[in-house]
C-alpha cells in the first residue's frame, strides 16, 4: 500500500477529466438536483422556431442619435430584441453599410442571452445578420444548464461555436470552482456537443495539477470517441488494480471499448469489448487477454497443479448475439469462454459470475410462426471444477419441435419432440443419441371465478447409447425404450368478499387441486444426461415433472393441494398473500435410479409440502418468506426471508436469510457429480444505504454464516457527491477459497477508488453500483419478479 501516493491518487484525479460519455443520456450539467440549478440562467419567453435574422430588431433606450443614412446610437438603458436574441447596455451604435450588413457595437455593462447561452462582459460587437457575437472581458454561462467560464475575449459564430481566447470552462454550479479547465483557445461546438480545449491547464481549486497541449471533452449524449472513467482499486491478492478505458465510436452502429488495466501483483491485462447493430438484431463480442500473470505463476508452482493451466496466457471470451431474419428465423449466440478455472475468481468479469461452477456456450438457429416453433442447439459447458469438468454433458446438437394447435374451441394440442446427442469429455462416459416425442390434449372450461384443465398425453423416449466398456456403466443397456402415457386434471376456484373489519380492503381464497397419474417404468438402464431435481417451492408443487430434462420421468399418482389468500386495497393493489400447498402420493414416486437418495425409501401420503408469502407493509416496506419440507429427507430443504425498507434509490436497509439443507443439495444435482458443499447452508444477511448528509451516502454489507460461525462477504463504502465532482471508497472482505491445510476459509481484502466529474462523466447510480461489490449482488425485494 505504500506505493499509493498522493501524487498517484492526484494522476487519477486528472486522468478523468478524458472521461468521454460514450452512453450518457442528457446533456452537459443536466441534474436532477434543483440545487445545483440556483444561479443558473434560464429561458423563459416563447421559443422562436423561424429565421430569426429575418426578423425586425425591436429597440429601446433612454436616448436616440440618427446619422442618415447608415448609423444609429441608442444611449442608457439600450435594450434590442430580436426573435430568442435579447442585448443589453449602456451604449449601441447601429451600423449599417452599403452591402446591408447590420452590425452593433456595445459599451458598457453588456448582457446578451438567447435559449443557448448567457454572455456578460465590458464591450462587444454582433452581426444581427449571421448571429456572430464577439464580446470582450467576458463571462458566460449555458442556459438552464450547467457550464460556465470567462475569457479575455468571447466569440459566438453562425448560433454553433462558443470561441474563448485565454479561457475556461467548468460544469460546477455557481459560486464553486473546485475544478476547472483553462485554456489559450476553448471550442464549444453546440451542434456535436463538444469542447475542445487547446493548452489545456486542468485546475483542482487554484491548484494546477495537469497540462495537456490539446483536449477533448464530450458534452452531451452523442457517442465520440476518447478516454473514459479511469478505475483504481486495491486488493490484498492483486495490489494496486488500475485501469483506463479507451472509447472508439467506430460508427453509428458500431463501438468499441478498449481497456488497458495494470495490476501491480500480476501484470498487465488488455479488455477489449465490441458492439454492433443491424437491421436485424444486435452483438457484443469481448475478448480479454493477460500475456503473463506473475502471481498465477506463482500460486501455481507452490500448489497442486490440479486445476491450473499449463500455459501462463490467460484470456476471457464472450459473445452474445440476438438475430431475428424476415420475422420467423432467429439466430441467437450466448458463450463465454476462460482459459482457466481461476479465471473468474482472479480477475472477474462482467459476463460471468464468479459464483458459478461453469460457463455456458449456447448457438441456437430457429424458426417459429403461428403454429410452430423449431430450434437447433449446441450447447456445451465449460466447468470451473476439475472433479465435475468430464461428467458434464452437452448436446452437440439438439433440435426441438414444438407444435401448437388452439383452433378448436377449448380443445389444445400441442407436440413436443426433440432429438439430443450427448457427448462427454470423459473417455468412460456413454455417448448417446435421445429421441423424445410428447403430444398432448388439453380441454379447458373457464369463468370468471373458476377454471378446470383435463389434460392427455404420453412421452415416448428412445435411446441409443454407444457405452465403453466399464464397471461403471454396467448397469447402462444400449438400446432402450420408454413409454409413458400421462393423465390429469386441474382445478382452481376464486372466492371474494369485502373484508368487513378493513375498510376499502377485499380478500380472495384460491383452492387449488391437481391430479396427476404417469405409470412407473424402471429407468436405471438410462445414463442421467441432463435431469436434476426442481425445486418444490408452491408453484413447482403444481409441475408434471419433479426433474428437470427428460433422463429421468418420475412417476406419479399423487393430488396437489393448494390454497392461497390474497388481500386487495381499494385501488385493487396486492397488499398479502400467503400460500401453503403440499403433494400427497397414493404409491412411491421413482424412477428406479438407485443413485437418487430420495428413492432410498418407499414414503407415501404427503411427501411435499411449501409455503410462500409475501407483504406489503407499506409503500416503504416488503417482507417476503418461503420454506419448504421433504418428508424423505424428513427435514426443511430450502428457506428464504428478507425483509427491506425502501424510502428512494439511496436509502434503504434490507434483511435477509437464506437456508439450503446439505442433503437436498446432494439430491439436486447429477447423480455422478458430487458437490463441494460439506454442510447446510444457513446465511443471515444485512445490507443498506443511508445518506448521512445531502452529500455523503454509505453503503454496506453483511453476510454472516451461522454454522461456520464467520463472516463469508462483507464491505463498507462511502460515497460524496455534489453539484460538480463526486468520489467513491470502498473496502470489502470476501471468501475466494478453502485451505486444504489449515482447513480454514481464504479471504480477500479489497479497497477501491472512483472519481466523478459532474457533467464530463457518465453519472450512473453510483449508490446502485456501490451495492453490487460483494459476491452476492443487492436484488430488491420490490421487484415483481422477485426470485425468478
């Protein structure tokens, strides 16, 4: 930390005065904050569209002086008005010459302002016929904006370019100047939205702390081309972490962010990140690449090299695309791809999550119209965890039909098929082409206060799996086939009434049963390809399938039972629901994998059960709760609280709990896949932003495990923010890994800095921002689609 000196804090400082908005959405000094507004001009007549120099000038004054024919002189109290154009001073003198040009010449205590720009100086001089104003020892502002400056001399050509001659320019409110630009020649170019600065001298206060002979700065929403935010930080693992994005506006549908970043501990890495548009859908194509990590190096020579890369180069790849063609074909890409499992967890990443055990690498062509709806897939997984990486399976390819028929009244038919070949990297493993084919009848009768769905089909599913010759695969046949006919019915009804003890309020009771019947047929010959357990929280009660894939279809006889409550205020606003439901088994629900520790049993009548809920205590406050049990674990497997109180955007607190049984876990996943989860997981978080004045906002986190007894994630931040600049602390402590030998959680220390200018950087929700510098990112309980 040492090597953090003044003297590097001030460079960054300086270096964001590049900062180009790339993306910024309003223009230069534009705030929200009415504060930052007192002082500024505005314009308040009606706003003249037509040509204004063709328009009389409209003069008045305490004196008037004629000198036939060409010249007029106005004395005290001269006011001339033409169209959005307004002059005041004390003296103007009125030229006219024998090719007609009008120029004024103005002495004394001169103002001149129209919608754009406000100007004030001793004496100036102005062409009513091109608008070109020149204006000496003057002072300006922008009008309803901030953005002001002074300059020896001022000129205002063709109603575009602001030229000030030994000049400068700052986007702080009136009566602060805690930075400011100074320059022998400053451009302000109204139509492309640009300041160019030459012999730029960067002031912080009256301090001079940075020259550059040329300058350019953005100052409204058009996309240009320059440097942006530069980003410091400190960590105990990296050191010093800094970096300096580059933006090229390569045309008006393609960009380009190249982003240079130094890490004191590891080397210099090269983040490159593509853009592009078309008449057809959108892109983004990124690339990142670290020629030498030294501290990868490192940790890689002092471990097992389990898990490590042979190769010192490390990289990032991601591409994501969306293409829709005439309508009906669509063409969609979402990969991302690391040279290694520490990748992520190193060095981090936008387009991917350090939290998940793989990395996905999804193309898919498709083509839908009224009634069908046909994709072709390549979906492969790259897994962060050597132990999991050759007991992944990816569909190389997958092609799924869908067809839909409504036509005839009540009646649905649908069909689903699909056509999938598994592939694995494990030479052990089976390779295997699946054929699957699925229609289905439905007849539905519905009212306003009721509906009933019946519901026959059959699944029928036929495997070819070339299996290597193993013990671990002697239970696997090569050909296999399974038919499965399926049967249901389900049934909601809407009670209402007006609550007589809450005025204005209604109540509603929704009873809800489904049965369902698909006979058990022993699948233990059929390798586990992408089937895992779903979740059984209230709405998964009322799914036909408990797993997820087509590899294992458990049977079931078995009714679901469901009933909810909600409570309506008088304008019709959800203000409480609570729903409880629970699964009942007439015979055992299996699929014959002895692998599943769930079918370690024979449990019948009710196996299942979940509860859901969800208040709005006030426009401020939301709580929300779900739980659910599995009598064949006979434990709670999943439990979820948090409470949070919201009054705006920067103050909030929000309690959470999380739960997740040890056992439940094991049972989710593929049955040849361990998970690295040695016991429950129970979290107890907090999480909040306060303002502490009108300027200053904390942030903060805490999570806090209740069986490790440890704190896994926290961090604190504090951030200022005025009318005209703005910084960011932050420091956070976050488990990256477990030690095999101390047996003891790994943290990593980590500080950071950012700096704003107001008006010459894109202003995001810094606060929103802030939130998400922990492992687990803030997620609002306010959403609608909360834990979707």
């Amino acid at each position: 930390m040492k090597k953090l000196t003044p003297s590097f804090i001030a460079a960054t400082v300086c270096l964001s005065i590049y900062g180009q908005s790339a993306f910024a959405s309003t223009e230069i000094g534009t705030t929200s904050n009415k504060q930052c507004l007192i002082g500024v001009p505005t314009f308040n007549r009606p706003l003249v569209k037509e040509d204004e120099n063709a328009l009389p000038v409209e003069v008045s004054s305490d004196s008037f002086e004629v000198d036939l024919p060409n010249k007029a002189i106005y004395k005290g109290n001269v006011s001339a008005v033409q169209g959005n154009r307004t002059v005041y001073s004390q003296k103007m003198t009125l030229n006219q010459t024998a090719n007609k040009n009008r120029d004024l010449i103005l002495n004394g205590n001169v103002l001149y302002q129209d919608n754009l720009i406000e100007m004030r100086g001793d004496d100036a001089k102005m062409n009513l016929d091109n608008n070109d104003v020149q204006i000496q020892n003057s002072r300006y502002h922008l009008v309803g904006r901030l953005g002001r400056g002074d300059a020896d001399t001022m000129e205002f050509n063709k109603n575009r370019y602001i030229v000030l001659n030994n000049g400068s320019f700052t986007s702080c409110p009136v009566n602060n100047s805690s930075w400011n630009i100074e320059g022998s020649e400053i451009i302000y170019d109204n139509q492309e939205q640009l300041l160019e600065v030459w012999n730029a001298v960067f002031k912080i206060g009256k301090v001079p702390v940075l020259y550059s002979p040329y300058l350019q700065l953005p100052t409204g929403d058009k996309r240009r081309s320059g440097l942006l935010m530069p980003e410091f930080s400190y960590d105990s693992i990296d050191g010093i972490d800094f970096s300096l994005p580059i933006y090229w506006n390569i045309a008006p549908n393609y960009d380009a962010t190249i982003t240079p970043r130094v890490m004191q501990r590891r080397g210099v890495q090269l983040q490159t990140e593509t853009r592009y548009l078309n008449e057809i859908g959108l892109g983004t194509i990124a690339f990142d690449w670290l020629q030498h990590d030294s501290l990868y190096n490192k940790d890689k020579n002092n471990q097992n090299t389990s898990g490590y890369n042979d190769s010192s180069h490390r990289w990032l790849f991601h591409w994501e695309n969306s293409q829709l063609i005439n309508y009906n074909w669509r063409f969609f890409v979402d990969t991302t791809r690391v040279s290694d499992n520490q990748y992520i967890s190193d060095l981090g990443s936008k387009f991917a999550s350090e939290t998940d055990g793989y990395l996905t690498q999804l193309y898919q062509a498709g083509y839908t119209d009224e009634y069908w709806d046909i994709g072709l897939n390549y979906k492969y997984f790259q897994a962060l965890r050597d132990d999991i990486k050759d007991n992944l399976y990816h569909t190389e390819p997958q092609l799924n039909i869908n067809y839909y028929n409504n036509d005839f009244e009540n009646f649905e038919f649908s069909n689903f098929s699909q056509v999938s070949h598994f592939v694995s990297s494990g030479d052990n493993n089976a390779k295997t082409w699946r054929f699957h084919m699925a229609p289905t009848l439905k007849y539905t009768l519905m009212s306003s206060w009721a509906t009933v769905t019946t519901e026959a089909g059959f699944m029928a599913t036929h495997y070819d799996q070339d299996i290597p010759d193993v013990p671990q695969n002697a239970y696997l046949a090569k050909n296999v086939n399974r038919f499965l006919p399926k049967l249901g019915i389900d049934g909601k009804v809407i009670f209402e009434r007006d609550i007589s003890w809450l005025e204005g309020y209604s109540q509603t009771v929704e009873p809800r049963i489904k049965y369902l019947y698909i006979p058990y047929r022993n699948q233990s010959q059929i390798g586990n390809y992408d089937s895992a357990l779903l979740q059984s929280d209230y709405v998964g009660l009322f799914r036909d399938q408990s797993y997820s894939g087509l590899d294992r279809i458990a049977s079931a006889n078995k009714i679901t039972t469901g009933i909810t409550t909600r409570f309506y205020d008088e304008n019709e606003v959800e203000q409480f629901n609570l729903s409880l439901g629970q699964i009942y088994y007439f015979n055992q629900s299996r699929t014959g994998d002895s692998n599943s520790s769930l079918e370690q049993n024979d449990n019948t009548g009710s196996v299942t059960w979940a509860a859901d809920t969800y208040w709005k205590v006030s426009d401020d406050m939301i709580f929300r709760a779900g739980a659910q049990y599995d009598k064949r674990l006979n434990e709670v497997t999943l439990a979820n609280a948090i409470f949070e109180y919201r009054r705006s955007e920067n103050k909030m607190v929000q309690f959470s709990y999380r739960y997740a049984n040890k056992n439940y876990i094991d049972s989710i996943g593929l049955s040849n896949v361990t998970t690295p989860y040695q016991q429950d997981i129970s979290q107890l978080g907090i999480m909040s932003s306060w303002p502490l004045t009108e300027n200053v906002n904390v942030v903060g986190a805490v999570f806090y495990d209740t069986n490790n007894k440890q704190t896994s994630d926290s961090f604190i931040g504090l951030n200022y923010s005025d009318c005209c600049w703005g910084v960011n602390l932050q420091y956070g402590r976050k488990i990256t890994d477990w030690d095999n030998v101390t047996q003891e959680s790994k943290f990593e220390n980590k500080f950071s800095i950012n700096f704003e200018l107001r008006g010459l950087t894109k202003n995001t929700n810094v606060v929103a921002k802030m939130l998400n510098f922990g492992l687990l990112p803030y997620k609002t309980a306010f959403a609608e689609n909360y834990g979707n």
